[in-house]
C-alpha cells in the first residue's frame, strides 16, 4: 500500500512539475515574442470634464425650459462671447505690437485617479501623469487625485509617494479626494496633499504594519517530507512557508515591521505634523466624519463637489496614462495574472511588510 501510494504520489507530482513548466516557458516564450517592436508604451487620453459638465446641464436644461427661453439666453451668451472675443483679439494684438507673448489660457484642474492594488503597479501611469502636468502647469493650477486605496507593499507605495510629492514640490496645489477607501499606503500618499477631502463614511487611516505567512514546515514532517534551505547571511531570510521557524527569527522579523512602522510614522509626521500620532497609528482605521475630528482629513466632502465646484472658474481635465497592452498579456490573459497575483501574495506577503 505505502509503496503504491508513493507510485501514484510521484507520478502526480511529476505531471504537476511538466505542466509548471510548460506554462513558464509558454510565458517566458510570449513576452519575448511580445516585447519586441513594441515601440510605444502607451498614450496620455484627456477628458474635457468642464464640457461634459456643460453638456449634462444642457441637455437637462433641455426638459426644464420652454424653446423661447433657451433661444434667448443662447442669444445673450453668444453676444457676451463676441466681446470677450474682441478685447482677447484686442490684448493680443498689443501684447504682438511690444513683442510680448500672450497667454490667456484659464487656470486648469487637472484630475488623476489611483486606484491602488497590492503592489501599486499603478504608479507606473502615475508617474507618466504627474511628468505630464508638470511639463504645462502654470501659476493658478492645481491637481486633484480621486484615491483609492486599502495599502499594499511598502516600496510601491513609498514610490507612488514620492510621485505625488513631486507636484508639491513644484508649488502645484495638490487636494486628495477620498470617495470610498484611503488606509495604510492609501493614506501614506494621500498625507503628502495640501488637502485631504471625505466622503462621509469612507475609509481612513490604518497607520500599521502587517505581514503574515503560512508555515506548512508540520505537514511536511508528517508526511516524512524534507525541505531545505541555504543562505549566505545570517538574516537573508528569517520566516519560511516551508522550514522550522525559530524564535530568533520570528524576533527579527518583529523587529523589521517596528522599523517599517517607525518610518511610516516620520513620513505622516513631516507631511501631517498636527497629528496625535500616539492615537492615530494604531493600525485601526476610521469613517471620515471622525477622521476629520482626529485630524486625518480637512473636509467632509465628495470629489463629484470639487469638480463640479472647479467647472465654475477653471478648466477641468482628467487625465489618465494608459499603457497599451503587449501580446504576451493578450495570450496569457486572466489566467496568467491570477497566477502572478497568488504567489504576489504567498512569497512577497511573507518577506515584505505590507502597509
């Protein structure tokens, strides 16, 4: 009996072990496939948000109205537009004349979204639209981020940061706005904004560390299994899914998530410094009516408001930077991604602290 059990057991191991294979190479295969002539990796696409605004209200106003009214306020408007038509032609023409050039373009709201997943592979269009708007902003405009975000790993999160800080650093005002869920690495990068605004009963804070594993070292040795690890480096790896975990281990491995906490609280208090962090970065998270009492966000209010708000006075266009998609993504689709996304969180959850 043991004996054939071990036959079929290692004949199901082995077919497991073929079809692993098979599949990397298939992968590996496509994307060295995919990734040649692939020239452009992506394009900018602009939505005029203050004109589709002006469409909905149009089109509503439509029913609301009867034909004579809207002819006479069409009217109005047209002959208001023909002067502010004649001084525009008026400035520039003297501004031509001294040699001056004239730039009469509104102040402009430029409106990102970030909809975070674990590994913030996000920032990758992040950071091609944040290059974007500081290559054409002038005095008078500003950035809105509709955030959207549980945290994920401390590294793409810091970078995602970093990239937003980039527009502060450039004298950009920059406001966060919070609709559902910004906690642990959302509110990291939402803390970097001039103004935090929430809906009501959105999510907030969850300023913690986390990291968790599966150890299946006492299922091995029940099946008489070995398992086997070596290392150059005495804390090159500390926790393992496989091996016998020691207390040392699980000490460092406590030690690193202090440290990562420890950071993560400096950065909250350099960007947030009025802050009661001894009651905030608790890991526990808040609606954001009692994250506004606690300071974590400046307003209660929806990114539809700002918008909406912003149409009145200044140009309002969204901005989002997408990639196109390589053959290799074509093929392997769904199934390959929900592979790459279980062992994201079985090895990376494990070793790296998650925010």
């Amino acid at each position: 009996m043991i004996l054939e059990f071990l036959l079929d057991y290692g004949l199901f191991l082995a077919k497991v072990v073929t079809f692993v294979v098979a599949v990397i190479a298939l992968i590996v295969g496509v994307k060295i496939i995919g990734g040649k002539g692939n020239g452009a990796k992506g394009e900018l696409q602009i939505t005029d948000l203050s004109e589709k605004h002006k469409d909905t209200v149009a089109q509503l106003e439509e029913h609301l109205h009867d034909e004579a009214f809207l002819k006479a306020r069409h009217k109005s408007e047209a002959k208001a537009q023909k002067e502010q038509d004649k001084q525009d032609a008026k400035q520039a023409k003297k501004a031509a004349k001294s040699g001056e050039l004239q730039d009469n373009r509104k102040p402009h709201l430029f409106v990102l979204d970030f909809n975070g997943s674990i590994d913030a592979k996000e920032v990758s269009s992040l950071r091609e639209e944040v290059t974007a708007i500081l290559s054409v902003a002038k005095e008078g405009d500003e950035v809105l981020v509709r955030l959207e975000s549980g945290g994920g790993m401390v590294h793409g999160y810091g970078l995602a940061s970093s990239q937003l800080d980039r527009l502060k650093a450039a004298n950009i005002p920059l406001t966060i706005a919070v609709d559902k869920v910004a906690a642990s690495g959302g509110y990291m990068m939402a803390c970097v904004a001039n103004k935090i605004v929430s809906a009501p009963f959105a999510i907030v804070g969850s300023i913690g560390v986390i990291a968790q594993i599966p150890n299946f070292n006492k299922l091995l040795k029940k099946n008489d299994i070995e398992f086997e690890q070596m290392t150059a480096g005495e804390y090159k790896r500390t926790l393992t899914m496989f091996g016998e975990n020691t207390d040392k281990a699980r000490d460092k491995f406590k030690l690193e998530l202090e440290e990562t906490h420890v950071l993560f609280k400096d950065f909250i208090r350099d960007h947030r410094p009025e802050l009661d962090l001894e009651k905030v970065a608790t890991g526990e998270h808040w609606f954001g009516s009692q994250a506004l009492d606690l300071g974590l966000v400046d307003e209660i209010k929806t990114s539809d408001d700002l918008i909406v708000e912003a149409t009145k006075e200044k140009a309002v266009l969204a901005l989002h930077y997408v990639r196109k998609k390589k053959l290799s993504d074509k093929i392997s689709g769904t199934a390959a991604k929900t592979a790459d996304s279980v062992l994201l969180k079985l090895v990376s959850r494990g070793q790296r602290p998650i925010v």
